[in-house]
C-alpha cells in the first residue's frame, strides 16, 4: 500500500528492529504489542512538555569514515557543526538539545560500508555506548538507528548509521534517526509496517491512534508516500474505504521528504512526549548534567537534578 521506492532516502530502522524478533506484550486491552510504559497514553501524556520543563542535553559521538590514507572522510568539522547546529534548532521547540564529540577513523572496509558489516563496523568502533550515541557517518545508502527499547540501545550494537549524502547543513536526516533513538516510529507506521486491517492498523477514521500505529493519536494515518509534500496522492485507505487526509508529510518521521530538505519540519506534543518518557525509561546514561538550566545552582542540570 506504500510507495516507498525510487531514488531518494530510506531508513532501515523498523526493518531491523522487526529482524531481531523481538516480541512486546500487551496491556490493558491494547491490541498492540508494547515495548514499554512509554507506550501507555496515560504515562507518555506525563511528559507532555510545557514552558516550565527543563531542556534535556544528550550527549553524541561522531565516527567519521575515511580511507586507509585518511582521504575521503564522510564529513569535515564544518559538516558536523553545521548539522548540530540544524538538528539543535529541529529539537529546541521539544526541550531536547545535544552536545557532540568527534573523531576521525581511517578503515577503508568500513568507509563504504553496506548491510551486510554494520555489526562487523560498530563492534570495532564503538566509544562508550552506555553513555553516548555514536553516529557512524560512512557510505552508506540510508539510515539506520536503534529504538531505545531494543536490548542493543546502549551497547556496541546501538547507535546511528547515516550516508554521507545525507548528513550536514540543511539537511534533516539526523533528526528523522535521532527521533528512532528517542522512542518514535514512522508516521506510516500503522500502515506499512504491521499487517494490512490487522489489530494494529491504524485505520483512516478510527479512534484508537493512541493504541495503534506510532501510538500517537496526533500523527493521523499516513500511507507513506516517498518523498511527497502535502496530502499524498488520491487514495483510499483499503481497509476502511476512507480517503487518506491531513497526512504530516511535515513531521520529521514521516516519508515527505525524499533528500532530507523538504518538508520535514516538525514533530507533535505526543511525539515530544514519547521522546522524554524513553529517555527517562530507558536513556539516562546519555544526559549531559553539566550544562543547561540550573535553577538551585548546584552545578547539576535541572533535567537531571
């Protein structure tokens, strides 16, 4: 039911995740599996932010691939500040905010690394997973993140892969794999990747967009659409017969944006939400306490004091 081929991005998260077989369990009714609280509307709407919530600083390492002579790199120093300064301004709105570190590492076999060695690649290199995100900038053809409730999160297996072409200034890619780590799916979640008109669908004019789908009733259903901006083309959802409307070819997790560039604008109040219960749950270890807001003065970030 999506079109989601064609040259342009892709993202692997879901794919792999759904690879590993890890199985959720239910609550309360839900006819979905979960991974966690987070997954409850009652605990996420907790950590729905408001102008009182403290900004929450995590901390990122970039791996930049090169060759074995060190030509080639996958990113200069300007691209990387340049995109920090980007993915900063795409997250201020939602009180989340990182620092970065970097390093160069010159290994031919992993400059253009494909499927088959990511985990050859991350074993090698990983820096402190429990208390950072590692982001390998490398060749490859897309990008990939981890799921803060996958058992790989925080250890050597976690982290992000992101292509080249895709990462720098002006460019959102990093924010779209950042919103995996921090606990959110696609917006075409409930469409392409569960079973069509299975309990988990996120049918168009349903109710239930808090218990199916991306678990976010203010994502409406998305049939993921590569790289189209506005409502997708005329079509009908073939399990209610309903038209696709309103569809956030905006939001940062959906399939609207094709290079990284256009459309990508913006996530929700819940999709924020989700953010903040996932790291409270699940990604503590990756919070910097030593900048930000602190209102006691007592040299600890108030996100974490």
């Amino acid at each position: 039911q999506a079109n989601q081929s064609g040259p342009g991005y892709s993202c692997s998260t879901t794919e792999q995740f759904l690879r590993k077989g890890v199985h959720g369990w239910r609550f309360g009714g839900s006819p979905c599996p979960v991974q966690g609280a987070c997954d409850s509307p009652l605990v996420r709407d907790d950590y729905l932010i408001d102008p009182s919530s403290p900004v929450r600083t995590l901390r990122l390492h970039f791996i930049v691939l090169a060759e074995d002579d060190g030509s080639d790199p996958a990113a200069t120093v300007e691209d990387i500040t340049q995109q920090m300064i980007d993915v900063n301004l795409d997250f201020l709105p939602y009180k989340i905010q990182f620092t970065a570190t970097w390093e160069q590492v010159d290994d031919s076999q992993f400059r253009q690394v494909h499927s088959l060695n990511l985990d050859v690649m991350k074993s090698a290199l990983a820096v402190n997973p429990s208390g950072q995100c590692n982001v390998y900038v490398t060749g490859f053809s897309g990008g990939l993140g981890t799921f803060p409730w996958d058992p790989d999160a925080m250890d050597v297996q976690g982290g992000i892969v992101i292509g080249d072409q895709y990462f720098g200034a002006g460019l959102h890619v990093l924010t779209h794999e950042l919103g995996h780590n921090l606990g959110l799916w696609h917006t075409f979640h409930g469409i392409t990747e569960v079973g069509s008109c299975s309990a988990c669908y996120e049918g168009v004019g349903e109710t239930d967009g808090d218990f199916t789908g991306d678990f976010c009733a203010d994502t409406p259903p998305d049939p993921g659409f590569f790289g189209v901006c506005g409502d997708s083309p005329a079509v009908d959802d073939t399990c209610t017969g309903l038209p696709f409307t309103g569809t956030q070819t905006e939001n940062f997790m959906s399939y609207g944006s094709s290079d990284g560039i256009a459309c990508w604008m913006q996530f929700t109040p819940q999709q924020a939400a989700r953010m903040h219960c996932w790291i409270s749950s699940s990604l503590m270890g990756w919070i910097d306490c030593t900048g930000g807001e602190d209102c006691n003065g007592n040299g600890i970030s108030d996100a974490c004091d």
